[in-house]
C-alpha cells in the first residue's frame, strides 16, 4: 500500500504551528504508548513532516480497511485516506489531546467517508441490482457507473490495529463480502457506529465523539444498525467456514478450482458447486443462480474452444480468491480479465462466484501484468 504522509506533507508549503497545548503534555502518557510517539507528535505540531509521517504510517493500513468499510470501494478508501492525512496534518495543530491520536485520526477519517457518501451512489453486487437471469439468453451490457462493490486485497488489511473489549466482528470477518453488502445497506452514520462500535471495538463514549452526537444516540443507532445487518448476514461467516475446513483442505479445494479452468472443464468445475451456486461478473448486472443455470451460463460464454484461462490463487476480503487471466492472442499472452472471490460452504462446496472483471485491481494485490504462453 501507498504511504501517503510525507508527499502530502511534502508538497504543502511551510506551515507555522502554534505552540502546543499544556493540556496535551498533561495527557500524553495516557495518550501513548512510548514517549518516543509524543515526541513525535510534539514534533509533528510544530512542522516536522517527517515525524508526522512516522506517527501516521503504522495506522494506514487500519484506516483504509475503515474507509472501505464505509465505502465499498477500494479507490475511494485510497481517496478518503488521503484526503484524511492531508486534512490531519493540516490540522495538527489543533489537536489538543482531548482523545488518543487513534481516534482523532479515525474522527477525520469517518467524516471524509461521510462526506464522500453524500456525493456517490450505494456500492452493490448485482444480486441487489437486478433478478436472475436465464443464461440461454443474451447477457446485459456492463454498467460502467461506479455502483459496483469492489474487492479489497488481504495484504491491506491492516489486522495488527488493535479491536477494542466491545468489537463484535474478527477483523477479517468484518471485510467479507456479505458482511460489506450488509453496511452498505445502512444509512451512513448507522454504517460509521456499527463499524467503529462492533469491528474497531470503540466505546460509546468514543464512537460519539466520533460522530460529535451522544452515547445514547450511539446506542440507539447501534440497535438499529444490528437489526438490518443482521437478517442480511449468513447463518455462519466465512471465517468460521474456513477454519472447519483447514488449511490442507481449502487449498486442495482452490487447486481443484484453478485446474478446472485451465482445462476448460465444465464437469469438474460444476462438480464443486452446491446446488443453489451463483455467479456473477460485474460491472455486467446479469447474474444466475442454481448449479444447472450457472453451467449454462460457463458453457456458453466462459469454456468455448476460444477461451484459454491462467488461474493465479490470492485472497481477497479473507475468502479464497483466483485471479483469471485470459489468453489475447494479439498480445501473445494471458492478460488480466478479473478477480475470483470465491464464497464456500462447511462441506466445501462454492456457493458462490464473485468475478469481479477489474483488471485495473490487479496493482492493489501484487499480482503480475501478465503471464506467457
């Protein structure tokens, strides 16, 4: 991931930084873990990019998992950080020390997402665009608008940012697909409590100075917030599907997968699928449900005599993932033609396929441009 604080600070011109708050100096050790990061901060107040951009660094990863949280989007995360570092440093210093440097970071941060909200349509999966469609007739034309969920890569996660006694979710439980289509479906200062209450495991008190509102305004949106997700949410998150089947079991499953397409072959792929499987293939809204209607649809339009796939395992939003690249004979190569995210069953059986065609996210999971013949 990109470590944005010293261009930004870099490229803003010299700043003049009032003198720190006595208050701060009383709080600090409450505030820090080392006396080292309020030097740092007493630095960074009074202009020094460098130490602000070594405060900064190990909480960006934490922070854009936030911002996708709220977004839905791996691109707008990557904005909404930035522009929370930017508008951090800017404002340096004014921060008085009223609440750990965590919080306030996560106060600008939540408030960017806000913001970007109001100005952009709900990210969804064609599941929540349109019906099923009958794979024996012609496909939808890609809706090319920015509406489309996008997947996030694991190496992103930023896991080692501390959850609080009061979280809810695992931290990679609360990236999973289903569980950021669930957010999703809030209204945006329900989707900031229930992020920062249940997955960063703020208190109450925290979340509402956040959200500059009340701990019983907190708790009240909170109740409202479980009671959505929650009739949205599976019966069991992935998280707990992956550890029943372990480690040796789920990677023979994805090599399974992944020599299915390589060879084309419909009956070992369709073999892996639970009967009520689905696929879908944003940004096409079409989408098809049920084992039969979903090897219909591979037959017609994915394993021709034309098609040549290259299959390189990853993961995305903690569930197993394959990058599919597609044989372009003009380029003499296989390129980038989308992220497979695979959701599983306890007994292993897919239930769904979430091909995301992004090639443009292969950058974000490291993955390579292309592959030779």
């Amino acid at each position: 991931m990109k470590s944005y604080a010293l261009t930004l600070v870099s490229s803003e011109s010299e700043v003049t930084m009032s003198s720190v708050n006595n208050n701060l100096r009383e709080a600090e050790d409450s505030l820090f873990a080392t006396s080292a990061d309020t030097e740092l901060l007493l630095a960074a107040q009074n202009g020094d990019g460098d130490a602000f951009g070594r405060l900064v660094d190990p909480l960006q990863r934490e922070l854009q998992a936030h911002c996708y949280r709220m977004l839905g989007s791996y691109a707008d995360a990557e904005d909404a950080l930035q522009e929370t570092l930017l508008r951090a440093w800017r404002s340096l210093a004014r921060f008085e020390g009223r609440s750990s440097f965590r919080s306030w970071l996560y106060r600008i941060a939540t408030n960017a997402c806000l913001r970007a909200i109001e100005r952009r349509p709900k990210r969804m999966l064609p599941m929540d665009y349109a019906p099923a469609a009958d794979p024996h007739v012609a496909r939808g034309a890609p809706v090319n608008d920015p509406v489309w969920l996008e997947p996030y890569p694991d190496a992103s996660l930023g896991l080692e940012g501390p959850a609080g006694p009061d979280a809810r979710y695992e931290q990679r439980e609360g990236i999973e697909l289903a569980f950021i289509v669930a957010l999703q479906h809030l209204p945006a200062r329900q989707r900031a409590v229930l992020i920062l209450r249940d997955v960063l495991g703020f208190s109450a008190r925290e979340t509402a100075a956040v959200l500059e509102t009340t701990p019983v305004s907190i708790d009240s949106a909170l109740q409202r917030a479980h009671k959505s997700v929650d009739e949205r949410l599976p019966s069991q998150a992935q998280q707990q599907t992956l550890r029943l089947l372990g480690d040796d079991e789920l990677g023979r499953l994805i090599e399974r997968y992944v020599a299915a397409w390589e060879r084309n072959d419909i009956d070992a792929l369709v073999s892996m699928l639970a009967q009520d499987a689905r696929i879908a293939m944003p940004p096409r809204p079409t989408w098809y449900s049920g084992r039969e209607q979903v090897a219909a649809f591979v037959r017609r339009y994915l394993f021709t005599k034309r098609t040549r796939w290259r299959l390189v395992p990853t993961s995305a939003n903690g569930q197993p993932a394959a990058a599919a690249y597609l044989w372009v004979e003009q380029a003499g190569a296989f390129m980038p033609e989308g992220l497979h995210v695979l959701t599983l069953r306890r007994g292993g059986e897919i239930e769904e396929i979430m091909a995301f065609r992004s090639p443009e996210v292969f950058p974000s999971f490291d993955l390579p441009a292309s592959i030779a013949a």
